[in-house]
C-alpha cells in the first residue's frame, strides 16, 4: 500500500551555497510529509572531485592541493555561514582529511581505480548532506533528524560508476532502517548518487544519478511522491539554457519523460522513472529557486490523443541526433514527412519513431548542436496550441 510519505531530492545548484541550502530547508520545513531528503554534491563539486583525482594521478600536486583547498574551503565556508554545530564540524574536518588521504594516496600511486573514484565522488555527497542534515537540526528542533548513509540502503553490484542498484536488499535494508521510523517524528536526511556493493565498497549509479537515488529511496517506502528539486520550474519543452521561448510541460507520462531524459534532456538521470513507474509514484519536478512556480508533475496518465511536448538532443559519434517527444506519435499518419519538411530536408533526416519519439540525424554540417536545437524547437512550437 503506498504511504504518505514524500522523498524531495535537491540537486547541486539547489545546496551550492548557504542561502541556497537555506532555501532547501524551508521547503522541506513547508511540508511535514516529507520523510526523506536526499542531497546531491554542492554545484560542481563532482566535477572537482574529477579534477583531484586527475592533477594527483598525473602527479601535479600543485593543481591537487588547491583543487583540494578550494573543495575544503566551500564546505567549511558554508558551514560557517550556517553555524554548523562543533560536532558537525568535526565531522567535516574528517571527510576533509579523508579527501586529502585519498588525493595522496592518487598521487602516490599517480592511477587511480573507477573504485578509488566512488570513494572520492562519495564526498561530494556526504560533505553536502552532513551540512544539511545540522542546517534542519537548527531549524527543526522538534524533529529527530536522522543523517542517515545511503550506503547502508542502496546496495548496488560492483559496477563502479556505473552501479547497479538491487531492488531486494535496497527494500530489505529499508524495512530495518527506515520503514519502522516513518511514523515518528523523524526526518531523514541522506546521499543521492552513493551506494555500496555487497562488500561494503562505496559506488555511484552515474554522473547525475541523484535522481535515481530518490527514485529508488522513493520505491523502497512506496512514497506518495518523489519531488526532484532543482534549478528550473519543471520540465521544459528544451533546454532552456539554450532555448529563449521554451514552455514549461505540466504534465508528462512516464514513458515520455523517460524518452526525453534518454534522447539527451539534462533535467533528469534516464533511469529515474523506473522504480516510480514500478510502483507508480508521481514524480514532481521543481525549482528550489521558485518554488511557487510549480511545476512537471510526471505520472502514468498518457494523454488520450497525439501530442507533442519536447525536444531534445543527443551527440553521438555519428552526428547530432534531435528527437521530438509526445504520445501516440505512432499513430499520427505522416508525422515523420510533416516533421521533416518543416525541419529542412536537407538539413535532417529521418531516424527511429516509437510511440513517445521521433528521431531525425542532422545531416547539414552548417548545423551545430544548438542550432539544430533551435530549429527542432520552432517546429515543435507549431503544435502548442
Ligand atoms: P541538478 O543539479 O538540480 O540535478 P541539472 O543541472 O542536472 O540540475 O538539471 C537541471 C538543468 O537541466 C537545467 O538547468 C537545464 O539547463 C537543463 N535542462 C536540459 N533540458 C531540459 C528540459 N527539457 N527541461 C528543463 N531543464 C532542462
Ligand atoms: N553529484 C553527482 C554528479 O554531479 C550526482 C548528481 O548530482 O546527481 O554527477
Ligand atoms: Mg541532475
């Protein structure tokens, strides 16, 4: 039976700072159901976190000790700012000397395994998670904040990088550890993107995986609603970093989220829908920045006729392919010659067509990716009503 409890993942842009992180917690403060708060890496930590592992196995130590400094001086700068309690800090001056130990040890050995990198990425997330953790122990006193490692929960194979979560134990373990608490006055606090492998190693389910951690913390306690808040106000019909008119999507299928997560939209990691589409929770995206905005709210409704609502991108080592994403686009006689003559027949060509996708390569290199987008968007724009 579903429970009530919501899980609200905040994205890297939605903790980069205090002000930030201040944000987050009055959402979560606004909604006593929510039971579970998973937290990404700060903005651009991960990439960082890359940057140490490499300066250390080429041997510049120069580059390792300032990427390094710089990582320890975010964290405590926004501790500081927060006024993180004397344990917390202590707690963070750990994970600072444990980031150091392992930049030394890269240097050292001047390699470094994909397992060495979970380790190292796992920072990120545990720096973040802590700081938020105190922040919403100060600014709920009444609530027993439970900083809880996501290693514990999400169990994975020993894929590094690219790990594999195994559905059983993650609800196993959540039957001990979490389901018991629910209906205390307890809120969660943990790590998207980290999980362990059944020896206990650290792994991550991808770059941008923290998606799927919610997801899948969602699935483990049949959660009403997974909230995935970042730094636009839902899904849009492209990207809107590099499209001016986009319009905020409403409502999408499950199905057609997937698509356009897979076909190349950044706003969602492409497994996210799996587990909330396996035990149907509606999964709501959002802006943490303006959260009166609303937002998408993905579910199992398909719309009952042809629709188009996106556009998105891939690059792949043939070409740059543009994918428009709706429902029933099977079904709509002709759509791929519609499509195409106004796209420019020389431009693009015909790919894949499934019920939720239709794919076109670019074929003119005159196009470059954005380009490309900025067509495909236009053409898309001629269906919203
Ligand atoms: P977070 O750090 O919260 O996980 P991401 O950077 O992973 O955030 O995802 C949000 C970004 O996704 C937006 O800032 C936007 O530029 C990009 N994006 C790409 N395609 C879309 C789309 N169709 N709708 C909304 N955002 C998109
Ligand atoms: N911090 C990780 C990354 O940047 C996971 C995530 O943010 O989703 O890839
Ligand atoms: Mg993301």
């Amino acid at each position: 039976m579903k429970s009530k409890w919501i899980v609200s993942k905040f994205g890297g842009s939605s903790v980069k700072d205090a002000a930030a992180m201040l944000r987050c917690s009055q959402i979560i403060e606004n909604n006593p159901l929510t039971k579970i708060v998973v937290i990404s890496a700060t903005q651009n930590t991960t990439n960082q976190l890359e940057f140490v592992a490499r300066a250390a196995s080429m041997g510049d130590e120069e580059t390792l000790n300032n990427v390094t400094q710089e990582l320890i001086n975010k964290h405590v700068n926004i501790a500081v700012e927060l006024f993180t309690s004397p344990a917390v800090l202590t707690e963070l001056e750990a994970l600072c000397g444990e980031l150091k130990a392992l930049g030394v040890s890269i240097l050292q050995e001047r390699t470094y395994t994909p397992k060495m990198m979970d380790e190292l990425y796992s920072l990120g997330e545990r720096m973040s998670s802590l700081l938020m953790s105190d922040l919403l122990r100060l600014r709920l006193p009444k609530k027993n904040i439970n900083f809880l490692d996501a290693r514990k929960i999400i169990k994975t194979s020993s894929d590094f990088q690219r790990a594999e979560p195994q559905i059983d134990l993650i609800q196993k373990n959540a039957a001990t550890e979490i389901i018991p608490h629910l209906e205390e006055d307890t809120l969660f606090v943990t790590q998207g993107f980290i999980g362990a492998d059944l020896l206990g190693n650290t792994t991550t389910l991808g770059r941008e995986g923290s998606d799927y951690s919610a997801a899948l913390f969602g699935e483990a306690i049949n959660a009403s609603l997974v909230e995935i808040w970042t730094d636009v106000p839902g899904v849009a019909s492209s990207d809107p970093r590099l499209i001016e008119n986009v319009k905020f999507i409403k409502e999408l299928s499950y199905d057609e989220a997937t698509a356009l997560a897979t076909l190349g939209a950044k706003v969602l990691f492409p497994t996210t829908l799996l587990p909330t589409k396996r035990k149907n929770i509606p999964v709501f995206v959002g802006s943490s920045l303006n959260p009166e905005k609303g937002g998408t709210m993905v579910t199992s409704d398909q719309n009952a006729g042809f629709s188009l609502k996106g556009v998105s991108q891939l690059v792949r080592p043939e070409g740059i392919l543009v994918s428009f994403i709706g429902t029933h686009l099977d079904e709509k006689e002709n759509l791929a010659e519609i499509l195409q003559k106004d796209l420019g027949e020389n431009s693009f060509e015909f790919s894949d067509l499934t019920a939720v996708s239709i794919s076109f390569k670019v074929t003119s290199n005159k196009m470059d990716f954005v380009s490309s987008l900025k067509v495909a968007h236009d053409v898309l724009a001629k269906f919203f009503s």
